[in-house]
C-alpha cells in the first residue's frame, strides 16, 4: 500500500487526465467521479514499480480505460437510465402522467421498488424476486397491492 505523500503526488500529477479519459469515454459526471475514485483507490492499493514517469502515467492511462469500459459494459449501466432521462423536470408530462407519476412516488417504499422495476425497467415477478432476494409470490403480492393503492389514489379500475 502506497503513502498518503505519494497518493497526494499521483492525483496532482494524474488527476486531469483522468478525469478527461473518464468524460472522453463515459460523457457522465458522475460516472467520471465514480471511476476517478476507483483509478486511484487502485493505486493506493497497488504494489506496482513503475521505471518512469511515463510508465507510471501509461499505468494510470490504462487502468483509466479499462475501469471506464467495464462500467460500459456492466450490467447496472446497460440497464439502468438516470432520473432525468427517465422524469426530464422539464419536460411537458400531460396531466395525467404527471398524477400517475406522483401516486407511484407517494407509495411506500417496498411497493414503489416492484412497480419501478416492473413497469419502467420491464422486470417480470420472477426476476424482480430475484433481485430483491424475495419469494416471487410475495413479489406478485407487492404489485397487487401497489395497483391497488394506485387504484384508490387515481380512482380507476384499468391500472395494468
């Protein structure tokens, strides 16, 4: 494990380029930050001699893509849309979504899990289950009593 000094030293040499591969590559802040941490944190962790500098900034050059590509092609990333891209606060939502989007955030919490994952994310009850690490009968518990509540709220009989 590296020093605090040599640490400090590697992200003001270091911390520009990474950060620019990281928004060449991923076109997220966040995302930039989160690989920004993982890039360093392995050159904290790392046993790594480097001959040079510039073996040492080809060494964080490389580690930069190759976190950045296994976040591409991970799972969560492929599956998964920010709250922007899927609620855009400016975007024109006609009355009606706007009420239905407001009784599914007014749900309790274990009910609003199964109905995003069902209806927004396309999940069937089986691999819902799965994820929340739930019986798939209490799943299909959950978002029978989730559209029953938006039932209530909406007043409406076709929630499907």
């Amino acid at each position: 494990m590296r020093s605090e000094a040599e640490v400090n030293r590697a992200v003001d040499l270091y911390a520009d380029t990474v950060r620019r591969i990281c928004m060449v590559r991923l076109k997220s802040y966040d995302d930039t930050e989160d690989i920004f941490q993982t890039v360093f944190l392995k050159y904290l962790l790392s046993s790594a001699v480097f001959e040079s500098k510039e073996h040492e900034k080809a060494w964080f050059i490389r580690v930069t893509i190759n976190a950045c590509k296994d976040l591409l092609k991970s799972f969560f990333h492929k599956r998964t849309v920010s709250l922007d891209e899927a609620f855009p606060i400016n975007a024109e939502l006609t009355e009606d979504h706007r009420e239905v989007l407001e009784a599914v955030l007014e749900l309790p919490e274990k009910y609003k899990d199964v109905i995003y994952l069902h209806y927004y994310e396309g999940y069937t009850a089986v691999e819902i289950s799965k994820l929340l690490n739930k019986n798939v009968n209490t799943v299909y518990t959950l978002l029978n009593r989730a559209k029953g509540l938006l039932r209530k709220v909406l007043g409406g009989d076709d929630i499907e």
